[in-house]
C-alpha cells in the first residue's frame, strides 16, 4: 500500500464501525491520522484500541453542533490540523411514508443531512489555513428510491445536493468535496438484509455482481476522493454498488411486515 497520507490528518464522522472504521483502517495504513468521532462510546473505545497514537476518540453526536465543532476542534488540539474530512455517520428507519411518524423522519434527516452539513461547516472552517478534501457518505438511495425507505433516500439524496454546493462554495478555499454512494455493503447496518436469506436474495438478484461491497471496498473509493489522486475532482458522486444502479432497487413490498417486526423485536 502507498503512503499517499502522510502527514494528513482527518476527522471520520461515523467512525466507530463499518464504513467509517474501514476508511481509518486505510488511512493509517498510508500515513494518515484521524480524530474517529461517534455517539456510540463503547464502539468507539473499541475502535480506537486497535490503533496506536495516530488515532483519537471524540464523542459527537452529528445532530449537536456544539460536538460537531468540538470534534474538529479535537483533530486541531491533537494533531495541529486538519486536511480531510469523512462523513459517514448514518442510520435508516423503515416505514411507509404514510406511517412513517414525524419523530423518525426527523431522525433520519438530523443525522443523515443536517449531521453532514454540521460537519461540513466545521471541518471546513478547521481546513481554511491550507485547503483539503470533504467525502460525505451518501448512497445508492441518492438515486434510486426504497419501499419504506423514504426518509432515508431523501437525506441521502440532500447529501449529494450538499457536496455539490459545497464543492461550488469551498473551491474558492482551495476544498474540493465529493460524494461516495455505496449500494449494499457488508456492515453492521445490514445485518437484518443478510439474516433473511429470501430478503437478501432480493437484494442480490438486482446486483450485477452478485454480492455485497467489503467496508474496505468502499472506503477504497472514498480514500481516492480525497487523495491527490482525485485532485480535480470536486461535485461529483461516486456510486460504488456493483452495478446495481443498471437495474434498480428490488420490491421490499413483501418484505415489508418482517422488516417491521424484527425492528419492533430489537
Ligand atoms: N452498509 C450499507 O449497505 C450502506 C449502503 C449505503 C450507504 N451507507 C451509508 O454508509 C454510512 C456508514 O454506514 P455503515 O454501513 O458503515 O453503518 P454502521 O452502522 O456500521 O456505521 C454507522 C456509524 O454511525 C454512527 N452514528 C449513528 N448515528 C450517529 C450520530 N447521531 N452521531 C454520530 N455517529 C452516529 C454509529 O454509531 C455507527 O458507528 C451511513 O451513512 C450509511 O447510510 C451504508
């Protein structure tokens, strides 16, 4: 593996787990350091322990802009920069969008939308000395709807509108941003799709290359956005998804009172 992040350091939103921890992974692995900020302590001190001083907790929730805040401030604190920022905090909510109650809606946008603009601004304002790079997580829902998943699809596709508009207002701070959508990928988000094998073989028929993305797969595509590599590169959305989006989302309609009664059952 290259060294392509030297001397770099990051903050990783949603960094405790999946997605998140595979990017710190291939971060360090290349010479970079990170502030991993989650709301979830004990998978956070997990996350960090397997990591010598180059990586350091933060607590945030991405919904409280005093934490967001905090948690650059934690990467100038530790570390004396900031260079990068991954935005991978996230969760979904199933339900119909005519049952789906206001509390969850609100949910779903706060941390999957309004989180990602918390961290923009903040990340943003700790880069202004020397420029950097901004990977928000998206995903395939940024194009493509789910049954049920309404709230989710539409966070997801105000994220990618948000890299957009912030690649046109932070190229003038020499920060590009970019978007990486995954399709479906093996992490703890996804445990309930992969316990179910008729529900996962729904998801399978309509991916061309039959199978779930690694964590490291992703975090392979959102390292090469905020690399040099991707040094003009700015505004777009990389979808990572194994062809999926050739052929669309499959029908969860059968699905639909399972998914709600293992959620229920948690
Ligand atoms: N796994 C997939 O198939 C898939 C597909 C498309 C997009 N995504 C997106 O990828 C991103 C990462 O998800 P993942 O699959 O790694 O899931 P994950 O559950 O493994 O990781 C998500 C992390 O976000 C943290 N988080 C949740 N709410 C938070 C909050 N309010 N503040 C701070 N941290 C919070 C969680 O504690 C967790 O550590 C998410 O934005 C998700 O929507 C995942």
């Amino acid at each position: 593996m290259g060294r392509r992040f030297d001397g770099k350091v990051a903050v990783i939103a949603g960094g405790a787990s999946g997605i998140g921890l595979a990017i710190a992974r291939r971060l360090v692995a290349e010479g970079g350091r990170a502030v991993l900020g989650d709301v979830n302590r004990s998978a956070l001190q997990g996350a960090v322990s397997e990591f010598g001083a180059q990586v350091r907790p933060a607590t945030v929730d991405v919904r409280v802009e005093a934490q967001v805040a905090a948690m650059t401030e934690a990467a100038l604190a530790q570390f004396g920069r900031l260079d990068l920022g991954f935005n991978c905090a996230g969760l979904g909510i199933f339900g119909e969008l005519v049952e789906l109650e206001e509390a969850q809606w609100d949910t779903v946008l706060d941390i999957c939308l309004k989180g990602v603009w918390l961290c923009v601004k903040h990340e943003a304002r700790a880069m202004a000395a020397h420029g950097g790079a901004i990977v928000n997580v998206a995903s395939l829902n940024s194009q493509i709807p789910m049954y049920g998943g309404g709230a989710y699809s539409c966070a997801k596709a105000g994220v990618e509108m948000l890299s957009r508009n912030a690649a046109l207002e932070l190229a003038p701070r020499a920060i590009r941003v970019n978007t990486v959508s995954p399709g479906l990928t093996e992490t703890p988000l996804t445990t309930g799709v992969r316990a179910d094998p008729q529900l996962e073989a729904a998801y399978l028929q309509r991916i061309p290359m039959a199978r779930a993305a690694s964590p490291d797969e992703i975090a392979a595509a959102a390292l090469f956005l905020a690399s040099d590599d991707a040094a003009y590169v700015s505004g777009s959305n990389l979808i990572v998804d194994g062809g999926w989006q050739t052929t669309g989302y499959p029908d969860l309609r059968p699905f639909a009172r399972g998914i709600k009664a293992a959620r229920a059952a948690r």
